[in-house]
C-alpha cells in the first residue's frame, strides 16, 4: 500500500498503520515542523518526507518517479485551530490562514485519487463541518479517545474506510501514570501548550478551564471528597488524601481558586511518557527532541488506538 500522509506531525498515521496490520510500500509524508520530522525519521528513516504540502504537485512530471506512485490511501489531519470551539470565532472558519490548509488535502485528494482517505479534525461549529463533509462527500463520525485510551479527545474523523466505534478498553487515568494520585477518571485532552505555564497557572487551567492535566503526590493535593460548605463547588472540594477538609485560604481568593492544605502541596504535569500513553503511542517515541516538542507535537498528534481501529478495516 503506497500511503501519502499530509500535515503528518510524527507520523501518528504511521505508526497506526503498522498496529493495525497493514503492509506499507511506501509512506510520503507532508510536515514542516523540524522537530516532529526528527522524530519521524528516528523510528521511520524509510518515510519520504517531502516538505511543505503547499509546495506539492503530485502529477507534476519533474518529480522523480518514486514519488509519482498511485495513492492508496491519502490521511492528514489539518491544523485544527481556526475550526476549534477554543479558537477566535470572530474570524471566519475557513478564512483562518490555518484552516484553508484542508484545501490542500482536497486538492491532493483530487490530483491522486486514492482509494481511501481519512481526514481526522476537532469539533466544530455545524456549518464548517458541512462544508467539510460536502467536499469529501462523506459524513464525520465523532470518536472519543477515551474508550481506547485514559483521555478525554473528542474529535472528527470523515472517511471512506467502514468501520464501527471501538469498544470501551476501560483505560483509566491512574493506569497510565508513573507515580502519584489522580483526582478523574479520564485525563483532560491533550494539547500542544501542554508544556507551558508555571504552577499557580497550571492550576488555574486545571480548575478553572478543564485544561492540562496534572497529577498529585501522595502526600499532596488530591480531590477525594466534597466538604459540607456552601458556596461554588470549588470551594467545597477536600484536597488531601487523608480526607481532612480544605483550609481556610484560598490561592487567590474569590472563590474561584480551590481551597487547599498548604502544609503538603505538591503537584506536577503528566511526563513526556504519560503523554505517549494518553495518545497511544509506543514508549519512548518522541524521545529524540526536548520535552518541550515533545508535549507540542503530542499534543497535536492522533489518538494512534483510534486511527488504528479505523484502519482494521482497509480493503474490507
């Protein structure tokens, strides 16, 4: 199977191909990000890399031949920000520089005509995804990453390629971590920012946003109970693994920031390896770059579990 992969990041379609069974002739990837093509050609030094996908014609008869096959299967996941509910919606869609890169992939669709595609993007506003589905002719399928995985990642995937939803694996947050005490079920969705922000940040994204997952000590902060308080919910939250109720001191006041046990505080972000495992991505893989790119390119990645699911069914 000769596979074109735009907007490839570390190659997650790759490596879902390979879980999935599927024998790969060859796998030409579109990526400009130095730091996941390092990574890609760390664990896939076969993969033809080819730039910028704006820069590719594939009918374009000054090309070599190797890389004028036919397409079997075409992927890609376009940079999701303008289509994202967190985005800036006084900017439309698909005027977002960002967003008209999905142009790339139906112009590539068009020029190669695989057999299979898979386009994989966030939720979005109902009438950006109609225009999606009416250029692909398809309808998305909404996946949560949480049944095959320990993270909340709901996202789109418009296809060719039957597949049914996976089924539940019961994957919990406190099956992946290393060390330490969670206070959920399921991770918060990964994200690219993931590395940035101190501690009083983190802690702000994580209560207040739903965002960036954090783990505690055993000894330190952990959501085991709700105390008998009036107020927001926050503030009846009991932090402590021994169940004492919170102190009186907030970190900020207003009622908005948790009420914590000062004595004993400690918390820290999920580890690079965490991360692989939230996406489903072998151990160690990203493991060539700085922490930093590695939570960014993880955090933009693929549920690989998912994508391999879907991929089962090829030639079906």
């Amino acid at each position: 199977m000769n596979v074109l992969s735009l907007f490839d990041g570390m190659s997650c379609g790759r490596i879902a191909l390979e879980k999935a069974g599927i024998k790969i002739d060859k796998y030409y990837a579109c990526e400009i990000d130095k730091f996941a093509v390092k990574v890609s050609k760390a664990n896939y030094p076969d993969i033809f890399q080819l730039g910028d996908v704006k820069d590719l014609t594939w009918n374009d008869s000054s090309l070599h031949s190797h890389l004028r096959p036919k397409i079997d299967l075409l992927i890609g996941g376009s940079p999701c920000q303008g289509f994202s509910f967190a985005g800036n919606h006084n900017v439309p869609d698909f005027d977002d520089p960002r967003s008209k890169l999905f142009f790339e992939f139906v112009r590539l669709m068009n020029e190669t005509k695989p057999r299979w595609f898979l386009l994989e993007n966030v939720r979005m506003k109902q009438e950006s995804q109609d225009i999606i589905s009416r250029y692909l002719g398809v309808q998305p399928q909404e996946i949560n990453s949480n049944l095959v995985s320990a993270q909340n990642r709901k996202r789109l995937y418009w296809t060719n390629i039957p597949f049914t939803v996976p089924e539940d694996r019961g994957i919990m947050l406190k099956d992946i971590i290393e060390d330490g005490l969670v206070d959920r079920d399921k991770g918060h969705c990964l994200d690219a920012n993931y590395f940035k922000g101190g501690n009083l940040s983190a802690l702000k994204n994580y209560f207040e946003k739903s965002r960036r997952q954090l783990v505690f000590s055993n000894e330190g902060m952990c959501h085991v109970g709700d105390a008998d308080l009036k107020g927001h919910d926050l503030i009846k939250r009991v932090y402590h693994p021994d169940g004492k109720s919170p102190t009186l001191n907030a970190c900020t006041g207003g009622n908005r920031e948790p009420k914590i046990a000062t004595d004993n505080l400690k918390w820290r972000k999920l580890t690079p390896l965490e991360c692989e495992r939230l996406q489903t991505v072998p151990e160690g893989y990203t493991a060539h770059v700085s922490n930093t790119q590695r939570y960014k390119m993880l955090g933009n990645g693929w549920t690989v579990d998912v994508v391999a699911h879907i991929f089962k069914n090829l030639g079906a």
